[in-house]
C-alpha cells in the first residue's frame, strides 16, 4: 500500500511532559482524516513536527514513499504539506 504522508514512531518530549509516544500516521491519497483528544493530547505537537516547526526526537517521516527530514515550513510546503493553525477566534463559541 502507498501512502502520501507516513509519521512512523514519533516520539517528542518537552521539559516534564511527553507530548508525542510512539506515534504513527499513514494516510492514503484522497483520505480525509481528524485528530482528536483533549487538550494536553498531543495533537498540534504532532502536526508542528509534520510541518517543521518541531523536530520529533525519534520516529521518521515519509512523504509518498521517500523518508524526508522537514526541519523547517519552508521545507514542508515544498512536500506539498500546510497548516492552518489553531485560533479560537476563527469561530464563535456555540451551546452545546
């Protein structure tokens, strides 16, 4: 199987927390995926390492089947990979 992005094994840890343990991600072309968990989870750290602004401290990434290192967002936005970044403002609060 062929995927288009692989996070393989990503671990980061920052002073006094893990964020990342172990991770992987394979998504398919064509694929629409969600990450979700509570705050805490690891969920923007994990999408800062694909997009260069964390460097994961084990683990490898591949874009469409080639092991990549993206140390920085100019280098993920050459790999075809954005981010649209969190902002509680983007949208206003709703009742549940």
């Amino acid at each position: 199987m062929a995927y288009v992005i692989e996070m393989l094994d990503i671990t980061k840890t920052f002073p006094g927390i893990r964020a990342n343990d172990g991770v992987t991600v394979q998504v398919e072309q064509g694929t629409i995926h969600a990450l979700l968990g509570e705050n805490g989870a690891g969920k923007s750290t994990l999408m800062s390492i694909l997009f260069g602004l964390y460097q994961p401290d084990s683990g490898s990434i591949k874009v469409r089947g080639e092991t990549v290192k993206i140390s920085n967002p100019n280098i993920a936005n050459a790999l075809g990979i954005g981010m649209v970044h969190q902002h509680f403002k983007l949208v206003h609060n709703f009742t549940v």
